[in-house]
C-alpha cells in the first residue's frame, strides 16, 4: 500500500478542481490537498468564467465574492433583426483571482507534474515519482468519447486595454450582428474596467478548428469599429468547448480510462447549450465536500449518479442544439437566438440555469421556428463523433 501523501490529490487545476480545493479546504481545514498540473496554475490564470445572477442558489454567492472579477446589474444583445437590454445580473471571475486563492490557502499544494496515470489510491508522475490519497479527482479537461454526439463552441479572446475609456456599462453576451461566416458567431464583450475590455469572437461550429491569428484580427478590427482605440493586449484567451447533440451517457461515463472520481468537463458537467460550466462546478463542489470522507469510490458514484440525473433533465436543450447545427443553415443559425431573444426575460433565465418548465419549453418551440423542426427531430445520430475539446 502506498503511504498517502495527501487527503485529497486533485488532476488538472482549472475550475472544477479550483472549487473543489477551495470548498474542501474550508469544509476540512485539516486536509492536505493537491493539485497536480503540469502548467501549475496557469490552466486556471488563463480563463474567465461568467454566470448570470440567477444561474445558482443565493447561497453559493457569498462562495464567489472574493472570486469576482466584475458584476453587473444586467446585459446586452444584438441581432440583425433585434436588439435588447435584460436586467439579470451577470458576473465573472477569473483565473488570476482564483489562483491567488488557491495561493492563499497553505495546506494546498501546487505540484508543477504532469499525470501520467491514475490508479486506485496514487497517480504516476511524469518524473516517474508517485504520490497516494485517499480521494482522488480527475479534472483534466474533456475526454474523447464515441459515446457522445456534439457540436463546438469555440473561441477566440483578447483582454484590451484602450487609449480612452470605452463607456460601456454593462457586457454584451452577443453582438451577432457580425458577419456570420458559415458559422453562428458573435462577439462577446465584457468591461473589465473604465478603459480595459475582454471582447472575444465566438463562433457554434461543426469543428473544433480555430484559425487564431485570423480571429484575433476580427477582434481587433471589431474593436475599430466600435472606435476602441486599442494601447495594449494584456492577455490571449483560447476555448473549445462542447455543444451536446445526443448521446449514451452510461456508456461514456463507463469509459472512464482511471477509477478517478471526473469533474469538470471530463465529468459532462457543463450547460449542453451553452458550454457554461461554473454553475456546475459550484453544485459538484459541494457534493465532492459531502461525500469526500468516503473516499474516490463514494464521490465517483455521487458524481456520476449526478450526471446522469442532469442528462437525463437537459435533453430538451441537446433538441435545441440540433435544431441550431442540424435544421438551420451554417449562416442561418442565427436566427434561431434571434427568436429566442423575443421570449420573456424569465423563461431566459430558467433556460440559461437550466431549469426550463414545461411551459418554457412548449413557448421555445410553439409558433413557426425560424428553422425546420422536422429535421432536427429527426437528427438522430447514424454514428457518434468524437473529438478533443478543451477550455
């Protein structure tokens, strides 16, 4: 047997994970925790993640506040046929800050490795040393799986400081008023401070492919034309994240390669739509902090038994999702949002919490669609796909 080293050994430091430690070290400030990644940090430093105020239960707020980044008493978005102001609070926080917490917290411990595997009980390291615990949680980023059928939402950020202020003062979850180019993009905006914006071009696309010079320059050319004079581009922010279309979730979550408890998107936590992820890693925060005395094997059958329940409950947006990559076409999807946009801001809110009624989803898809509902019925899958996606 190997002498545990630590309480808790946490693979991949992104969001998941970074909760997760959190969450553990204020529940059981006795542990000793890792996180074991071969950037260190810099998997959490190089990411923004944002919910809408109405995404998670009061409760975890106080959870976030030393989190934030920015907060805000509402958003924007725009359409080629619509625009619209909604009054939901949205906010973000960032990698920065929750690496200083994890910094902050002395009985976490950054372990610069890679893993190389994972066992029952330790993980192998890429400088052939082992380390064992109790709990062990896989939070290593997406895995490819036949088993899951999607779609990709990929992106390109700058973080931009500008030569006078920008006046904004609330963010844009979506300019689709750009150029569609096959795909259904917009432009995401969000002000970070008086002259200091995040504005990324985020496209739903069939592939996972992203040209990033390319994109980069639409953002800066998008920035001109809104007359941000750009002094500085403080940071690069890359994703691709899943868009679910279908799939056989007990077959995937059978596929997991270690007896690792999954998290993150490695553990299909994320919105199916979407792609947002930090509602999700808030709620499996607490079931890891509930069920984590019980060790890997407790906290992996809580986790996936989590899973499947929120499959089985957001099948309605994996419907919606083939509707935008199988029904409409490429610079058509936009449409789709467009209409969506219309409905009022409640239904919006339960949708982007995922917490849709019956009446909600009976609205989303009464009327005439913007885009054949036969077909994306009738999408069913002839093969899975697979690829890599990573956030």
């Amino acid at each position: 047997m190997d002498r545990p080293d630590f309480d808790v050994l946490l693979a991949g430091a992104g969001l998941a994970n970074g909760l997760i430690a959190l969450e553990l070290s204020d529940r059981y400030p006795q542990q000793k925790i890792a996180l074991v990644d071969p950037t260190g940090l810099r998997s959490a430093i190089d990411h923004t993640w944002c919910l809408f105020e109405t995404d998670v239960p009061s409760h975890h707020w106080p959870r976030l506040e030393g989190l934030l980044e920015a907060r805000w008493s509402g958003y924007r978005v725009a359409f080629p046929n619509r625009s619209r102001q909604l009054g939901t609070g949205y906010a973000c926080i960032t990698g920065d800050r929750l690496a200083a917490a994890l910094r902050d917290r002395p009985r976490i411990e950054i372990v610069s490795r890679a893993v190389t595997r994972i066992g029952a009980g330790a993980v192998d390291l890429d400088d052939g040393s082992r380390m064992a615990a109790p709990l062990i949680i896989d939070g290593r980023g997406a895995r490819a799986s036949k088993h899951l059928r999607i779609g990709f939402q990929k992106f390109v950020g700058l973080e931009v400081r500008l030569r006078r202020p920008h006046g904004l003062d609330h963010p844009i979850v979506m300019d689709a008023t750009v150029a569609q180019n096959g795909d259904y993009r917009f432009i995401y905006v969000l002000p970070l401070g008086p002259d200091r914006l995040l504005v990324e071009d985020t496209r739903y696309a069939d592939g996972p492919q992203l040209e990033i010079p390319a994109i980069e320059t639409a953002v800066l050319r998008y920035a001109r034309a809104r007359r941000w004079m750009v002094a500085d581009v403080l940071r690069r922010e890359v994703g691709v994240l899943p868009v679910a279309l279908d799939g056989d979730i007990d077959a995937y979550l059978k596929q997991a390669d270690s007896p690792a408890a999954e998290v993150g998107l490695r553990g299909a936590f994320f919105h199916p739509t979407t792609g947002y992820s930090l509602p999700d890693a808030l709620a499996v925060a607490d079931i890891v902090a509930r069920e984590a005395t019980g060790g890997t094997a407790a906290v992996a059958r809580a986790l996936q038994e989590h899973a499947r329940r929120l499959w089985r409950e957001r099948g309605f947006y994996r419907l919606l999702n083939r509707m935008l990559f199988k029904a409409a076409k490429g610079d058509e999807r936009y449409r789709v949002l467009e209409r969506f946009y219309g409905l009022p801001q409640p239904l919006i809110e339960r949708f982007y919490a995922g917490r849709s009624t019956f009446a909600d989803k009976a609205r989303v898809l009464s009327g005439r669609p913007p885009v054949p509902l036969w077909r994306a019925l009738k999408a069913a899958p002839p093969a899975w796909r697979h690829a890599h996606v990573s956030a």
